[in-house]
C-alpha cells in the first residue's frame, strides 16, 4: 500500500496554480503538476495523484482507490492498494 498526498500551489509571478503530489515511503518522491481548468478541484487533486503513481509506474500493480481531503484541509489523501486478482 502507498499514500500520496496532494497539495494545492497558489499561483506565483512566474508559475501559474499548481498541484504537488508527495509519497513520503516506499520510493519517496514528488511531482508537481499544472492546474487544469477544465477539471473540478477533486480531479486536479487526482489527476497529480495518478501522474505521481506513473512516475514510478506504480499503477502496473496497484489501484489508486481511494481519496479525500484531510481534516486540516491541506490538500487530500490518496491510496495505492494492490489489484485484485486476476485469477478465476
């Protein structure tokens, strides 16, 4: 199992609104992704969260299934848990 937590980046004068993603264990690391304006909040929030798992192709063996804001509202939680079973 893996958690990435996703962080709203206020717009700068020279960066506009951004998403970072962080995974503090396992294969720690961070990407930070453009806002799109065509997503909902949840989504961009998402849409980083998934960028983060590509990155360290996590997604090959893992499903990003769960997610959601966290209490101090600094952004939102996301879960890695392993794919079921293939097997019949």
């Amino acid at each position: 199992m893996q958690a990435i937590v996703t962080k709203y980046l206020s717009p700068t004068n020279f960066s506009g609104s951004r998403i970072k993603a962080t995974a503090h264990t396992g294969q720690g690391g961070s990407l930070t992704i453009a806002w799109d304006y065509a997503l909902d909040t949840s989504a961009n929030h998402r849409a980083a969260a998934l960028a983060l798992a590509d990155k360290f192709k996590w997604t090959q063996h893992l499903d990003l299934s769960e997610g959601g804001s966290l209490p101090t509202g600094a952004g939102e939680c996301f879960v890695l848990t392993r794919k079921p079973s293939q097997e019949a």
